[in-house]
C-alpha cells in the first residue's frame, strides 16, 4: 500500500536523436510502453528531449499547441501521471529552452532556462527567463531549473516564508557532458544540503551531433546529500524511485537552518 505523499518518480536517461523530432517522439514512446497507468507520479524526460542540445533552433522548434505538447499531454493522461522535460519553444518571434510540466488533467506549466550556456553561444539563440516555477504534486512542491542553472546557487536558494519553505525536491534536466561530470555530481549534492531538500539530475546519454558525449550520471539525492538512487554511467535506462515527504519535514523541524539563511534580492 503506497504512504502517503511518498512520491514515485520516474526517470528516463536516454540517448536521443540528433535534431530529429519525429524519431525521438517515436523512441519515448517505445520506451514508456512499459510504464503502467497509475504505476508512478511523475515521469522526467532530458533536456531538449526532442532533439538533443542544438543551437539550430529555428530548424527544431516546438510550439506550445503542437505535436510535441500533444504527445506529452496524451502520454500525461494515458499513464495518469505528470510529465515533464525541456524542449525548443518558439513564442513571439523568439525561442526558449523551455521546461514543460504537463499534469494527468492536461494542465501545462512552464518555465525558460534561466541560465544560458555562453561556451556554446546558447544566450545568443534562445531567450532567458526570468521566473522560478514551482508545482504541487501530490503534497510536494517542486521546482524546476535546466542544466546550467545548476551552477548558480542563488538562483536555486530555497526561501524561508513565515517558517515554510517554497519547495521539496529540486529538480534538474539536463545535457551535461561527460568532461563535466564531476561537477554535475557534486553540484547536485551541494544544491541538495544548502536548500534543504531532495534534488534530482536527470541527464542524457550517448553523443550528440556535435561529437560530445554524455554519460548520464543521473541521481536522487537526499536532504542530507546522501545518493539515494542513481543510474549507471552511459546505459540507457528507466528507473523508478520512491522518495518519502515526512523524513525531510522532520528533518527540518529538527534542524532548522534554513531559518538563519541570508537575505538578498535576485536581479
């Protein structure tokens, strides 16, 4: 019998098809077949799950009401579950590496990769956002970042308002090559203590069309910084977790450090 307001997760880390939507949608749905209606409450796909870290956008872009949205809507409700991943969203004239969170009733929530990859001229491509999402599934809060976000701890800082904190689990998609990987692993771990709470890193796989490879490395970590789950380098894989809410309250109530937290303005 499942406690509750444990939540059951989903994580896909996957190679994925240079450029080429049409294929990568075809993969994921091969791949989610094995997924059981009601077996999970969340499903992660990577960053730019449609066409791999490409700059090409104006020739790979998504629109909010086309085939790429519908699949993940359909795939939402199919598995009666939330799905979510990054794609290229071209909006007003311009593009976004846009995280899309789809619930099982069809609600779409969004938000634009606040951090822009400079080393690979992303910031001349796509536009930054500017606002922190967060969403509620079934009695988390969870907050989303992209990739290179990763780097930038204020960003991800958890706020204190009136003793509670704005999220539970951290959230992370990404792209990160395997030159970087020791960073990645120590990053999420570090995100996890400061802001007292879950993260999760959700990276790809293979080489892309440029010739770098990704290794994966994908994890859950604990409030603590424990890895409490992870997926072995390099190897395609969907892996479920099951991470628990009332350890990490009482973690907090325990240990209330988030309450002497500095104060500072985002700008």
């Amino acid at each position: 019998m499942a406690i509750k307001n444990n939540l059951k997760i989903t994580l896909v880390q996957t190679k994925l098809h240079w450029e080429n939507i049409d294929a990568n949608i075809e993969m994921f749905d091969e791949q989610l077949k094995g997924i059981k209606k009601n077996s999970t409450h969340l499903i992660v796909l990577p960053e730019m799950f449609t066409t791999g870290f490409t700059m090409n956008a104006a020739e790979n872009f998504s629109e909010m009401n086309g085939a790429a949205i519908m699949w993940m809507k359909n795939m939402a409700a199919k598995k009666n579950c939330a799905m979510c991943g990054s794609l290229i969203i071209k909006e007003d004239g311009k593009y976004f590496n846009r995280f899309v969170w789809i619930d099982a009733e069809g609600k779409i929530q969004s938000y634009d990769k606040r951090h822009l990859f400079r080393m690979a001229n992303e910031h001349l491509t796509y536009t930054a956002g500017n606002d922190h999402l967060v969403v509620e599934l079934n009695g988390w809060k969870i907050m989303p970042q992209v990739c290179y976000d990763l780097r930038f701890p204020a960003w991800s800082r958890n706020t204190n308002d009136n003793g509670k904190m704005k999220y539970d689990l951290l959230l992370y998609v990404a792209n990160w090559p395997e030159r970087r990987k020791q960073a990645w692993k120590q990053l999420l771990i570090a995100r996890a203590i400061e802001n007292q709470c879950y993260c999760i890193g959700l990276n790809r796989v293979g080489k892309d069309g440029k010739g770098i490879n990704y290794t994966g490395d994908s994890a859950v970590i604990d409030f603590l910084g424990n890895v409490i789950s992870k997926i072995a380098p390099s190897r395609s894989s969907i892996t479920q977790t099951t991470i628990e809410l009332l350890p990490l309250q009482k973690y907090r109530n325990d240990f209330p450090a988030y309450m002497d937290a500095d104060v500072f303005v985002l700008k």
